[in-house]
C-alpha cells in the first residue's frame, strides 16, 4: 500500500509540470486569420471570466468586415472606449474605406492605427501570449476577421491612490508627497525632481501569472555601468510565478540572504529616490507597491534622513549622532545591565549597587529572565499596536506597558530598574529613520543579553566582535557594506557620521560612482559669506 501511495503522488507531482506546459504552448499560439476561431481561442482560455468583455462588431458600408473587441471590465476606460474607439469603427468608417482603397498597398489593420484612431498608444500584436499580457493590462484589443494581427490600444484606467504624504518616513521639513501604487505616477514624480535628458527608465516584466512591470532608474554618466549590468542580470535571473510587492524582488536579488541586516533600501519619498538617483546610485520601482528599491545599499544609509539636508549642518548633524546614540543604546543598553549585574557589581558605585540590591530583594529570576520577560512583552504590545485600528493602536500600546510594567514591579515579578532600562532601550529603537534596520537591532539584541547572561562583558565583546566582522564582510552589488568607514574614505566622511554643509560636498561617494564623482563645479561661489563693503 506504500509504494502504491508513493507512485499515485508521482503521477499527482508530475501533473502541474504538464499543466504549465500547455499554458506556454498556448499562450505562445500565433493569432490565426479567422475571427471566430480567435474568439473561442480567448474565450476557452480565459474561462468563464465575467470581467472580460467580448464584442463582435460588422465594419464597412455595407457591414461586410467583421471585428472582435476585447477588454477588461474595471481595468479599462470604457468613456474612450465608446468616444474614441467604438466611435471611430462604426460611425467614420466610411472615411476609412476611402482611406483603405486610396492607399491599397496598406491594409485595413496598418489604416487603423496610423490614420483612423484618435488615442495615443497603438501597437499592432500577432501572438496569444502579447495579446493576454496587453488584455489583462487593461488594454483593448481589436482583431478584425481575415488579418492574422491585431490592434492593442492603450487605455488603461483604474481606481487608484492619490499622492499623499508618506505614512512610514515622515519628517518635519521636507516635500509631504509620496508614491503610489501606479507605476507610471512614481515615475512621473521622479521626473519632475530630475528634469535630465540622461535620466533613463528601462522596464521589465517579471512573473509568469502576474507579468508585473519593473522599471529600473539611473542616471546614465554618473551609475556605474556594472553595477547597472548587475542589476539588470539579477532581475532577468527572477522566474517565479508572481511578484507581489517590492519586497519579493528584494529577497530575491540581495547578495546575502541569511544576515539580519538589509542590504536593499527601500523608501516612499521621492526626494529620497532623486537624492540616491544624483549620487550614482540605481532605483527598482515595481508596480502595484509605494516602496521604490534603492541598489546599493550601505550601512550609513540607513541612519540618514532627508530631513537632514533640509535643516542647518549643526542640527542635522546633532541629530545623525542621536541616531548612532539610539542604535548603540538598542543593542547594548539591556546586555550592559544584565553583564554588569550579574558579573561585574563592583563597577557600580555603592550607593547604586545597594539600591539596585534593594529593588531585587524579592524577585525571583535572575536578570536574564528578567530582562527577557519584559523585551517580549513589549515586542508583542508593539506589534499589537501595529495591527490593531489606528485610532486605539498607540493607545492601548501605551497603556498596557504601563499597567504591565506596574503591576509587575508591585508584584514582585520584575525590579523597577528592568522597567526603566526596557524603556530606554524601547524608545531609542523609534529613533532609526529606517525600519528594516531597527528589526535588526532588536533581533540582534536577544544575542548580546544571551551572552552577557553566560560570559559578562568579554561575552558582549565577543559579541561585538564579530557582528564588525560580520557587517565587513557583507556587500550590496558588490559595494563593501560599510563604506566609507571600511575602506575608509576621508573625502566621504562629509556625510557619514555628522552632515557638513551643501556647499562643501564637493564629490559624490568614492565606490558607487566612479564616472563623473564632481557635484559642485564652483564651490566658493556657493559658499555663504557676507557682503563685502564697497569703501
């Protein structure tokens, strides 16, 4: 009975394969000369769909020429459809005989599209396989019975969202518009920062059930033409069902999948896209999503904040080091305490030490466990003000961790110091511009309280240690991840750790764009100074 079961799921597994297959052999059929049979072709491949829309049409003055409209209800612009299309093929049609007999060596299909339609996009189509893309797109399509081609005319419409302000980077000084869910908008709205003729957008359609549009952004004179190269091979090497959202094209093109850290950015703003866009680097915009890719990626750049080229050096520069601060604080601030506790007591200053030793008198786990118990409750109140509506999220969020972390502390369960120190570290962790790099602080901040619980401090500085020889070994496109620090680079230091001014950001960064690196051709005349005195 086994090996019967066994060999039923191999004819079971083995009958997919099959299935896809016949979808390719049909998707790649040849439209054929006969309408009906083109018809029924469609319609036994697509189903029983009810969105999609099936016409047949008698052209001519004599209503001899038959022709078939196909569209997509929901995805198509049925107000051009009627004006423009329907319009033009039944009511003008006697001005497109005229044309068809004065210019005999063009057929009706080739009249059509150059002289007759009054929409912009047309394109003549002579397979199955362009013809369901286009179809499903939103397009409509015309084929007209005796021609074994036919006509896809853009016209896409759909319910959409508006340009809004983002929701996940917010910053005080800066544009409030963000992407959308529309390709050709974020596309647009990179284009009006970039008004440069060097400025291309190459496409790409990935997915075999989806067939999304990609479209991959650079500036041409300033990409690096491999890194370029790189990105259009690992896009091509995708082949998978369906992509979904940016973030399936991120997992499948990163150079390291197994590290805590992102080494593909990923933003909404796109004064955030244009600034990457102008220092070399390369856009992946995927359609259906608000979040645009930014290839590549380093460790810098994910404590940099538009906001802070948009303020005066000094503040933008105090609040870089914050940043740093809040990181350091996230990953460390728990394990210190529970090191220094549990080993090191006599680091302490006495007064401190006694009171510490107060507060613990009667709690019963150790600090470790301690530590523990309160960073997963406030993981899971965190997510839980994710998800729940927003108008009660960061309410509930911030109530239960003060009733938790009250009645813990009367309870005896966990010392008030844990309270305190969870807090910090829980706070410090929403400095981080970037959400991507904060789950990673937090995942890797359970290692650290591990480690100082079973060896102290020389456990954290084993810890550190090799998290510097992890982040050093880590590239994104083959740029070393922690650039310019290492290797470092003294004339990228401008924009790493503080901000200096515009004017003295002479240079984009060394190792993402090495074609055309000058930024300012002048830089004293851009430099401030005050008015010199006539006398």
């Amino acid at each position: 009975m086994w090996f019967k079961k066994k060999e039923k799921f191999r004819e079971v597994s083995s009958s997919p394969a099959t299935q896809i297959q016949e979808v390719v052999d049909i998707e790649n059929d040849l439209i054929k000369t006969n309408l009906q049979q083109n018809l029924q072709f469609i319609k036994d491949a697509l189903g029983t769909s009810s969105d999609i829309v099936i016409r047949e049409i008698l052209l001519g003055k004599e209503e001899t020429i038959k022709a078939g409209i196909i569209y997509t209800d929901g995805l198509t612009d049925t107000t051009s459809l009627q004006n423009f299309i329907l319009e033009t093929l039944m009511l003008d049609i006697k001005e497109i005989e005229l044309l068809g007999k004065t210019l005999p060596q063009k057929n009706l299909i080739t009249v059509l599209k150059d002289v007759a339609m009054t929409v912009g996009d047309i394109k003549e189509i002579a397979d199955f396989d362009v013809l369901f893309t286009d179809l499903l797109s939103g397009d409509t399509i015309i084929l007209i019975d005796g021609y074994d081609q036919g006509l896809t005319i853009s016209n896409r419409q759909w319910v959409e969202r508006g340009v809004t302000e983002p929701v996940a980077q917010t910053v005080v000084r800066g544009p409030r518009e963000g992407f959308t869910e529309n390709l050709r908008v974020n596309t647009a709205l990179i284009r009006r920062k970039i008004k440069d003729p060097n400025f291309w957008i190459e496409s790409k359609k990935i997915g075999s059930r989806t067939k999304t549009n990609v479209a991959i952004a650079y500036i041409n004179g300033i990409a690096n033409d491999e890194i370029v190269n790189e990105v259009n091979l690992r896009l091509d090497r995708i082949i998978i069902d369906g992509i979904l959202e940016s973030g399936n094209i991120e997992e499948l093109i990163q150079d390291t999948p197994y590290t805590p850290f992102p080494t593909v950015f990923n933003t909404e703003r796109p004064d955030v896209v244009a600034a990457a866009l102008l220092e070399g680097r390369i856009a992946i915009i995927v359609d259906g999503t608000p979040f645009v890719l930014i290839v590549p990626a380093l460790f810098i750049q994910f404590f940099q904040s538009p906001e802070d080229y948009y303020v005066r050096t000094l503040i933008g520069s105090l609040v870089r080091l914050l940043r740093f601060l809040s990181f350091t604080i996230t990953l460390l601030a728990p394990a210190l305490f529970i090191a220094i506790t549990t080993f090191h007591q006599t680091m302490l200053p006495p007064a401190l030490l006694i009171s510490l030793a107060a507060q613990r008198e009667g709690v019963p786990f150790p600090a470790f466990v301690e530590a523990l118990i309160m960073e997963i409750t406030f993981e899971i109140l965190r997510e839980a003000g994710v998800r729940m509506p927003r108008a009660i999220g960061s309410a509930m969020s911030i109530v239960g961790a003060f009733v938790i972390g009250t009645a813990a502390v009367e309870a005896g369960i966990i010392s008030a110091m844990m309270v305190i120190i969870v807090s910090i570290t829980a706070i410090s962790s929403f400095v981080s511009p970037s959400y991507d790099m904060a789950i990673a602080t937090r995942i890797l901040r359970f290692a650290f309280m591990a480690l100082a619980a079973s060896f102290g401090l020389y456990g954290i500085t084993i810890g550190l240690i090799a998290l510097i020889l992890h982040l050093c070994s880590l590239r994104s496109f083959g740029i070393p991840y922690m650039s310019p620090v290492a290797p470092f680079n003294v004339s990228d230091q401008k924009d790493t750790f503080i901000v200096f001014p515009l004017w003295s950001l002479l240079t984009r960064p060394h190792l993402i764009s090495q074609k055309n690196r000058v930024r300012q051709q002048n830089p004293s005349s851009a430099k401030p100074a005050p008015p010199k005195n006539k006398e």
